[in-house]
C-alpha cells in the first residue's frame, strides 16, 4: 500500500477506473433486486392490509430504511472504510428480503413493514457507491465518475422490473405468495453483490483518499452528523446541493411509488398489469440512470447550478404528465415517468457533486451519510402522505402535491445565483 501511496498519478488514475469499475459492477447487480422490490413492496403491502393506502405505507418503510440506515452506514465507512460500510450494507439488505417473504407467508403487515425497512438498506447502499466513486477522482472529473456509478444501476433497475413476473413464479413454486417470491431473487442478488465488495473493493478508496491526503478519521465528535450538515449549509455550493438531492428524491418518490397503485385500478387481468407497471417502471429507472454520463458531464462542462435548474424544469414536466394521465394510459404514464427520472439525475449527480465539494476530506463521509438522512426523510414523507392523497383525490392530486415541493429548490437556486453575481 505504501509503495501506491508514491505512485505516480497514472498508477492512482488506474486505482480510481478500477474502483469505479466494481462499484459499478457492483450496483448494476444489485439494481436486481432493489426494483424487483419497489415494484412489488407496495402491491405486496396492498394485498396484505387490503387498502390502497397501505401501499404507501409499505414503500415509506422501505425509503425510510434507507435514509435512517445511512447515517450508521456512512458511520461504518468513516471507521472502517467503504467496503465494509456497503457490504454490510447489503447483508442488512439479505436479512430485509428474507423476512420481507415470511412477512409475506404469514399476511403480516407489521412483519411487512419491518422487512421492507431493512430493505431500504440496499438503496442505501446504492446512494453510498456514487461517494465512494468521488473518494479518489480528480475534482475535474468528480461529476463523471460519480454519474458512471448511477448510470451503471441502469442494466439491473431496467431489468429489475420485468422480473416481477417470473419471481412470482419462483414464489409460487415455493408455495409462498406470488409476489413474495420477488423477494426472493432479491436476497439472493444482495448476498452475492455484498460478498463481492468484500473480495474486490481493494484498495479502500476513502482510506487510501485519506492516506495520500496525509488525513485521518480522527475522532467523532459529538452529534457529528449535525456538525457536518451544518458545514455543508454554510456554503452557497452545499446549501443548493443538499436542496437538490433533498427535492428531487421526494418528488420522485412521491409520484413513482403510486404509479403502479394508480395502473392497478385499470382492472383487467392481474398479470397483463403486472407486466404493464414493470414495463412503466423500466422507462422511468431508464430516465434516472441511462443518462447520468450525459449529466456528469454537464456538471464538468457547464456548472452544477445550472443542471441543478434544468432537473427542477424536468420535475415540474414530469409532474404535468404524469398527473394527466389515466391508469390504463400506459405511454402517458412512461413519458411522465421518463422525465420524473431525468429530473432526479440532474437533481442527485448535480447536488451530489456540490455537497461532495462542499466539506473537506475528515467531514465528507458523515456529510454524505446526513444528506441521503434528509433525501430519504423527505422521501420517506412523500411516500406518507401519497397513499392518502391518491384515496382522496387521485393520481393528478398526489403528482401536484409533489410539483409543490420544486418551490424550495426555486428558491435556494435563485438565492444562490445573486449571492455568486459579481458585484
């Protein structure tokens, strides 16, 4: 390792397209069985409590597993590094696939809800990779790499999906539930994609980012997620950032987990809309991960700000289409879902890449781990209110909802254009 530590700046550059290759390989994998899982978490929750409004409450708890299991998380890659963070990140995500079948098995809501936020520690991980991407690029560069990670999700979370249909084959198979064997393949994927980043994540990029930076962890202080989200909103840079990872995850969330809900009640046969909400959901992960090279190399080439603006653009679209449309308009719905998706790569990639650049090298793990706390809370809350406002008054009320929360991003976004103005 010391011998890397004096390598010249080709060796390192060699180090950094190896690590930004497993990592890739890495989350495509598991994008398997994160999507599998979005798709059938709220249908599953439906069939077991037998209300619309429960499918909110199974998706929240799996995006409330991820934002409060971030923060232990980044806390275990702040001691011990990025490989032991993620892999025990996705062990977490094995055991909340396995309970989330027995939940399944024996009808139970609450044992549901608790598989689910377990779950959530596979998205988690997935939102840690694209820092651990950053750990070693060249700030030049940080904006691609951390975009090359997302867009290696894409072969996993656009396949994911149409995975739905055979998985419950395998459930029933098993004489389990249907939609309980989806479950299934997704422990399966995790445990693989866990054991992996264990043999081949070598050398740590944030311990060697810290070796070569002459730095160390040092000592936690006291409420040092706070410290550091502090640190981040200090800035004109972090402040727009967080805000945009913040809005754009709970926009999405908003209008993404009631999406199948709402094709649901188009009726008909229970398998044809299966593969008709897998398909939708394809379209929409393609939008969020296919072009995220394309939006890291923005932010290089034209500012973080302005992709930061032209992601809120995309959500307010996304929101306007979507909101339109009715559950058996299927290319309405994947056209509304696709732009939802580009408006969260702007949002994640651009914001991402201005929190990372915010901190310096001691505070950035825990700035991390705090910012995916908040992106998921505001999540978390989106997927809350979605299953009521859908039961109240429809799809076009739970995607005006999520319209609304742009405003905040507006705002930040102007008041930090005047703030870096030249006088």
């Amino acid at each position: 390792m010391a011998s890397l530590e004096r390598a010249p700046a080709t060796d390192l550059a060699r180090v950094q397209r190896r690590t930004v290759g497993v990592l890739g390989g890495g989350v495509a994998l598991a994008g398997l069985g994160v999507t599998v899982g979005i798709t059938a978490g709220g249908l599953l929750a439906r069939d077991v409590a037998g209300t619309d409004s429960a499918s909110g409450l199974g998706q929240t708890a799996g995006v409330l597993g991820a934002a409060v299991l971030a923060v232990p998380l980044a806390r275990i890659s702040d001691s011990a590094g990025r490989r032991a963070g993620l892999a025990v990140g996705y062990g977490i995500s094995v055991v909340g696939a396995v309970v989330t079948v027995c939940a399944a098995a024996a009808s139970s809501l609450f044992l549901l809800l608790v598989g689910l936020f377990l779950f959530g520690a596979s998205t988690a991980c997935g939102l840690q990779s694209r820092y651990a991407a950053a750990d070693l690029a060249a700030p030049e560069r940080r904006g691609r790499d951390l975009s090359l990670v997302v867009w290696a999700t894409t072969l996993g979370s656009v396949v994911g999906p149409n995975l739905a249909a055979p998985g419950a084959v395998v459930g029933e198979s098993l004489g389990l539930p249907a939609l309980g064997g989806v479950f299934v393949v997704s422990a399966v994927v995790f445990g693989v994609v866990a054991v992996g980043f264990l043999l081949l994540l070598r050398p740590d990029p944030l311990l060697l980012a810290r070796r070569l930076g002459g730095g160390a962890a040092g000592p936690r202080p006291r409420r040092a997620t706070g410290t550091a989200l502090r640190a981040v909103w200090s800035t004109a840079g972090g402040r727009l950032g967080l805000t945009a990872v913040v809005v754009a995850h709970a926009v999405m969330v908003g209008v993404m987990v009631m999406t199948p809900v709402h094709m649901g009640h188009a009726g008909g046969d229970a398998d044809g809309v299966l593969r008709l909400v897998g398909l939708v959901i394809s379209v929409h992960v393609a939008g969020m991960y296919l072009f995220s090279p394309l939006v890291g190399l923005l932010v290089d080439r034209v500012g973080a700000a302005a992709v930061v603006a032209l992601g809120g653009a995309l959500l307010l679209a996304a929101a306007a289409v979507a909101g339109t449309a009715a559950p058996r308009d299927s290319g309405q719905l994947a056209a509304g879902l696709l732009l939802l998706g580009l408006g969260w790569s702007c949002g994640l990639v651009a914001g991402s890449a201005l929190v990372t650049s915010s901190v310096g090298d001691a505070l950035r793990p825990t700035a991390q781990g705090g910012t995916d706390l908040l992106m998921g809370l505001g999540a978390a809350l989106a997927g809350v209110v979605g299953g009521p406002l859908l039961a109240w008054g429809g799809f076009g009320l739970v995607s005006g909802v999520s319209a609304v929360l742009v405003v905040p991003l507006v705002a930040v976004l102007l008041t930090t254009s005047r703030a870096q103005r030249p006088r």
